[in-house]
C-alpha cells in the first residue's frame, strides 16, 4: 500500500490566500455593518454637516434608512454588479434667515428619498438618478434689497460636482414672496389619479397677488421630471390669470435643466399689452383689450436664449393682428425683432398708442392718465424708463384703416427701431387722401425728458378726398403738398407740441376749388345763395402758399395766401399749441366787383375744443347801419354799402411758391429759430 503526499504550499502562496480571504473577510464585515448598522446614530454628524456647509440649521428628525438597489444604468456591463445605495431620510427641516417673513423654515419635507451612483464619486461627482420628495413645504423668499433665502453662504469653489438626473413629485406647496417683484404666490401640488396619455402625473393650483393683482391659476405637468434626458419631453399644461390678462400654454419642455426646447402653444389676452411688461420684461405699447395665439419656440443658449412667437394671430380692439416676433438675448439689451400685420385696422385701436383713448379706456388698460376735459392734445406720459431694456426692430403693415366717413386715411405702414432709449419711426406712413403723408420721428428717451425731432412730408393729397363728406368739395381739383420740421422737449404729445419748434409750410399749384367754399368763407351771402339754388361752380385756383414759423409752441402765419381767379384771401394770427388757442384772422380780398356783399374779416378764436369763428362786427355793422340809413333816404341807394369795389389785386404766386418749396427747418430739441420776417 502506498500513501499520496501533497507537497507543502509555498510560503507566497499561502500569503495570497490569506490576504484574498481576509479582503473577503473584510467586506463581508463591512456589508454586515452597512446592512445592520443604525443610520439614525449618523443624523447628528450629518446634521451638523449640513448646517455648517449652509449656515442654516438643518435636522432630519425623522428615521434615517440605508437600502441597497441594482444599478439602474449599464444593464449590460459589469458595472451592473455595484450595487446603488438608496436613502432615505423622514421628516427634515431647514431654516429661514432671521429677516424671513415666511415662518421659521425655509424647508420642510415629510420624506425624502434618493439613490446614488457609487462610481462616479471616483471622480469627485455626485450623480443622484432619481430624487423622490413627498410632501415637501417649500419658501422662498427675498427682502427688497435683494437678498433671498435660497442663496447659501458659500466656503468657495467645491472640488465636487452634483448631477440630479430625475426629479419625482407626489404632493407639496410651494411659496413665493418677493418684494422686489411685488410678487406673493403659493402653489398647491398634488398627484393624479392616474397618469394621462400625455404624461400628466401632478396637477396643481396657484393663487397670490403680483403687483397688487389678483393671481389665480391651475395646469398639469409630468409625474417625473427628467433633468438630463434630453430626448423625452415633458409635457406642461397651465391656465393662468393676472389681473386682467389671461395666460394658457400647452406643450412640453425638453431638458428641462437647461430649457433646451420649449415647444407650446400660447394663448395671451388682457387690457393692454404694456400690462405684459411685469411678466414678461418686454416693452411693448399701450392698447386696447386684445388677445391673441401662437406657437411659442424657446431655446436657451450661451447669451441667453431665443425666443420665438411663431405665427400668431389674434385681435387688438376691433383690430384683427397676426404675425411673428423674436426675442434674442444679446449683450448688452435683448433685441425684439419682428414684423406685425393688419388686414383691417380700426384708426381708434392705434388711440392708447399716445394716449388719445377716451378715458373710460384708459381705466380699463390701468396704466393710462385721465384726459382733463378742457383738453385736445393728450397729456398721458410716455414712460421711457422702460426703453433702455430692451432693442427693437419691427415692422407694422396696417393694410386698410377703418374710420370715421370724415377722415381720409387709407393705410399705414411704420418701421420702429429702439436702440439704446432712443426710439425712431423710419417711416411713418399713411395713406391720405389719395396721397401719402410720411413723418420720420426720433425720440430720445435716455434723458428725464424726450428730446423729439420730427419730420414730416405731405404728397399728392387730393383736395375732394381731403373733405368727403363735404358735398362741395367733391368737384374740386388740385392736391395738396407741405412739409414741416420740428423739435421739442417734453414726455407727452401735448407737452412735445406745446414746446415745439420749427417750421410748417403747405403749397398747391394750380387746380380748381369751390367757389361755394370761398364764397362762403368771405361771407358773400347773395353768391352763396346763388350756388345754392342754381348749383356749385369752380374758381381757377392760382396758388395756396403757407409758411409757419414755430417758436415755442406758438405757430405765427408768417405767410399764408390763397390766390383764385376771383379772390386772395390771406390769414394773419397764431396758434398756441401750448395752451390750445387759437386767434387767427382770414382777411377775404375781392378781384372785380360784388354786389349783396356783407364781406368782412373773420376771425377764428377760442380754444381746440371749442373754437369760435365770427365776422369783424364793428366792420359788418357799420355795412349793415349805413344801408338802413339810406334806405330811410332812399330805397335805391340802400344797395350802395352792399356793393362791394375792391382795387385789382395781384399775388406773387411765383414768389410764394419758391418760397412754399424751401425745407422748412427746426432747431435742436430745446433751441429755437432764429426769427424770419413775414411775406
């Protein structure tokens, strides 16, 4: 019989065996620990962390559980071997700063819950897959100096970097109160029943104040928001109002971490879409209730992002509005750029622009002045501390304006550009009376107060579609062609006016013009009711010249002449555009000789709301009481004072023509004219 001997194990050998069992030896015993130790002994070493990393006490007064989970990622790789880490933590509070209005805690969550990927903590990073919270109060809050409670002190920059990758909500509230914004929200989350087709897993409710407004709203959102897969989108859906002015969006959000793609559908409504400004940081201008939709496109990027309000349509007043605007964010303003269009724009929806809408309308948009009842021009102030925040370059086509019969204007196309404050109209043209009237307007809005220039040009505007819903001017011929230049201080349209100065000049060269119309101008009673009975008749119309000079608010008729076959009629007097007075006299000179006639100068005085035209009365009754004193003489000789014999009078239509034709000119806004003497 033989005996099998093994021989002896080398001492390495035996060493390595010894160390492989003692390393397994040594998990194991760290595992024991892990799953038997009681983690509620560490809440005072992470309490104690954590409020010293915030400076803010901080306390989990809940239980304190470790649980361990397959590897949610790398299925097919040997990384699906390292277990994750869950843990969760009941009943945390973190507290407000000492100023806080809220209460004493800025946070409190009855659980939470998360996992942890083990390896990347190899590389200094912390990658949370998924973050639960229930019931979780949320407030946050900022004083009026701009300090909040959901800054943190910080130690400097952490070698450690966090990365929550998905975000899952079951119920909560949320508040926010933010002076500065004049904002005092809360928001009530809750689970529902059943996740939608479309996602939908929470819905919610908002009510608050901003800006003393009353806010109100619902909407539904994703059960779990995922922050960092950027190919599932998030669907959202909210209605809600502020004040007077409604908003609904419909849609989904993709990566929401960095809001790569905003896809919605976006309906607006309200009083005036200046009213946006708060919500949005958009300057846009006054006007009438209106409402509109689109599709809205958002994407942010280094800069900012763009924004893009694709094709909507709506209503502005009675106006109906469609078009695209782009919001891009750039140093050092954002630029809104865009173009705007109007089929059939109502003249009365373009009032609250400047401040010319009753005030029955400005009560209504809530950001208007009242028109005293004593004035024409609108003293409703431009707000231009808002213009510096914001570029612009848009286009507004209004295709056909609806008006009133008596107001010949047949469309408007406008080109606005605002660029630091400074706000242009380059152009802006209407369609008048079969002419165009072109104003190219700058608006300097960096100073307390505008500094105004604008110019102006009249073409081609007919003289019987200038009047049409007076029956006699509808045989007239001729157009119409003036210019004017003007400058002005001021923050409204009747302040800019009331300072203006500059020059106004119209002219019409040759053409034909109711003689009804003059006749009845020079108070020439028996062709008045000759026109009348055996019909209207045209008077050859030489020239008509005028030439303003503006000074102060105060237009002066330097020159203002009307040469016909028949007549010259001139007119002397100012208009003060700063008070809204008027004290003109049109001084009618016969060419031949008139019998009846009862002509006098007339005079036009009174204010823009209530002028007064009237005839010289010392002149017509010393007419009238010589008539009745040769009548007692002699009935025949009573005609004689009637009987009007004027010297042949000559114009120089050559003259006030070219003098018509010269550029007017305005001063710097502020300056004044040197003075010219009239013609």
């Amino acid at each position: 019989m033989t005996t099998s001997t093994f021989p002896p194990l080398r001492r390495p050998v035996r060493v390595l065996l010894w160390s492989i069992a003692a390393l397994i030896g040594l998990i194991a015993l760290c595992v024991a620990l892990l799953l038997t130790f009681d983690w509620n002994r560490a809440k005072p070493w992470l309490n104690q962390r954590v409020s010293e990393a915030t400076g803010r006490n901080f306390a989990i007064r809940g239980d304190l559980a470790l649980t361990w989970q397959k590897s949610q990622t790398d299925l097919d790789s040997w990384r699906r071997w390292v277990p994750w880490p869950r843990l969760s933590a009941k009943d945390i509070v973190l507290d407000n700063p000492d100023w806080a209005k809220t209460g004493p805690h800025m946070a409190e969550i009855g659980q939470l819950t998360f996992s942890l990927s083990p390896l990347p903590l190899l590389a200094h990073q912390i990658v949370v897959p998924s973050l639960e919270l229930d019931t979780p109060s949320i407030a946050l809050e900022r004083k009026p100096d701009g300090d909040n409670n959901w800054t943190f002190k910080s130690s400097g920059p952490s070698a450690w970097q966090l990365q929550l990758q998905k975000l899952v909500l079951a119920k909560g509230t949320v508040r926010l109160l933010d002076p500065v914004s004049k904002l005092d929200i809360k928001a009530d989350i809750d689970s529902l029943p059943a996740i939608s087709p479309e996602g939908y897993g929470i819905g919610w409710k908002v009510g608050g104040t901003f800006n003393k407004a009353a806010v109100g709203g619902e909407g539904k959102a994703g059960a779990v928001l995922s922050l960092q897969n950027s190919s599932k989108p998030y669907p959202l859906q909210a209605s809600v109002h502020v004040g007077k002015t409604a908003i609904a969006i419909q849609g989904t959000l993709t990566k929401p971490s960095d809001l790569a793609a905003l896809d919605l559908r976006l309906k607006l409504s309200g009083a005036s879409m200046s009213n946006l400004y708060p919500l949005t940081g958009i300057v846009l201008p006054a006007t009438p209730p209106f409402a509109t939709e689109g599709r809205l496109i958002g994407k942010l990027n280094s800069a900012g992002g763009d924004w893009i309000y694709d094709k909507f349509s709506g209503r502005v007043g009675s106006s109906d509005l469609s078009g695209t605007l782009e919001y891009v964010a750039q140093k050092p303003r954002p630029l809104l750029k865009g173009t705007l269009l109007s089929n059939q724009l109502k003249l009365q929806d373009l009032a609250p622009l400047i401040g010319a809408d009753s005030n029955a309308s400005k009560a209504n948009r809530g950001d208007g002045v009242a028109q005293p009842g004593n004035k024409v021009l609108p003293v409703e102030q431009f707000d231009t501390t808002r213009w510096g925040s914001i570029d612009a370059d848009v286009k507004f086509t209004g295709r056909k304006i609806i008006r009133d019969k008596d107001l010949p204007i047949q469309d408007l196309v406008a080109d606005l550009h605002l660029k630091d404050s400074v706000l242009s109209l380059t152009p802006l043209n209407f369609g008048v009376a079969g002419g165009n009237l072109v104003s190219n307007i700058k608006l300097d809005g960096s100073n307390k107060l505008i500094k105004a220039e604008m110019k102006i040009s009249a073409r081609h505007l007919k003289i019987k579609q200038l009047f049409p819903t007076l029956a006699s001017a509808q045989a007239s011929l001729g157009e119409i062609n003036g210019d004017a230049s003007l400058s002005a201080v001021g923050n409204s349209v009747a302040s800019l006016l009331g300072s203006s100065n500059g020059e106004l000049k119209t002219l019409i060269n040759q053409g034909t013009i109711s003689k009804f119309l003059l006749e009845a101008a020079g108070l020439n009673i028996g062709n008045v009711v000759i026109s009348k009975l055996f019909g209207d008749k045209q008077v050859k119309l030489n020239c008509l010249a005028s030439d303003f000079a503006v000074t102060n608010g105060v237009m002066d008729a330097r020159t203002f002449v009307m040469d016909t076959d028949d007549a010259i009629v001139s007119v002397q007097g100012q208009v003060n555009l700063a008070q809204e007075s008027l004290a003109l006299t049109i001084n009618p000179k016969t060419k031949g000789l008139r019998i009846f006639s009862l002509r006098s100068p007339l005079h036009v005085t009174g204010s823009f709301k209530n002028p007064d035209v009237g005839v010289d009365k010392g002149v017509l009754a010393l007419k009238a009481g010589g008539a009745i004193a040769l009548g007692v003489l002699a009935p025949v000789a009573a005609v004689l004072p009637l009987i009007n014999i004027s010297p042949d009078q000559q114009s120089d239509c050559a003259g006030l023509l070219a003098l018509a034709k010269e550029k007017p000119v305005a001063p710097p806004p502020g300056k004044t004219l040197r003075p010219k003497k009239a013609r």
